[in-house]
C-alpha cells in the first residue's frame, strides 16, 4: 500500500494551495480518509477528515471554513484544499487511511 503526497510548495499568506493524496494497492472507496499535520507537542494533529462515501466532512476547528477535504474515487485520490492560508498553517501534511500514511508534503507560508 503507499499514500504519496504532492502540492505542498511556498505560498504568501492568504494565499491557496492544492494537497493531493494518491493511493496505490488499497481498499479506497472502504476507507475514511484524514490530513494530518504537526502541531506543538504533537507529531501529528487531525486537520480534516472524509468519510467512506464523501458524504461526511469534518474539521479541525482552526482550518473550518478554509479547507476543504475531498475525494475522487475513481482515481483513488483525495484532496485538500487550502484557502486564505496563514504563517500557522505552515507545517508537513500528511495523509492518512486506516493504519498507513503518506511521506508528508511541505507547506510554507511566507511574504
């Protein structure tokens, strides 16, 4: 099974980025699907999570109502959407499904 992140980069603040998580040799369409992130004094904190059938979103509640999870399960993909974007947003995001994760992909936020 392997979860690979891509779209993280350097962006200005208030400014979006597009995380992609493409999986390979994985129940997908079974599966709920969750970002992760870092945060002080946790390797990993929930940023946002999507259920088996898309139906069900949730939040961490500093990202609600900028971030937006979704998927497409014809390519086995979920995705992040991240608007009006912030210093503190800045961190490694990794994605997760049942018991695996991805490598994690790197977001700056910067002038």
């Amino acid at each position: 099974v392997q979860l690979v992140e891509s779209g993280g980069g350097l962006v200005q603040p208030g400014g979006t980025l597009r995380l992609s998580c493409v999986t390979s040799e994985f129940a997908f369409t079974s599966s709920g699907l969750r970002w992760y992130r870092p945060l002080p004094g946790q390797e990993r904190a929930w940023v946002a999570t999507i259920s088996e059938d898309g139906a069900i979103t949730n939040y961490q509640r500093s990202v609600a109502c900028r971030f937006t999870i979704s998927r497409d399960d014809d390519k086995s993909t979920f995705v992040l959407d991240m608007h009006n974007l912030t210093p503190d947003d800045a961190a490694v995001y990794s994605c997760n499904a049942q018991t695996y994760w991805g490598q994690g992909t790197l977001v700056i936020v910067s002038p």
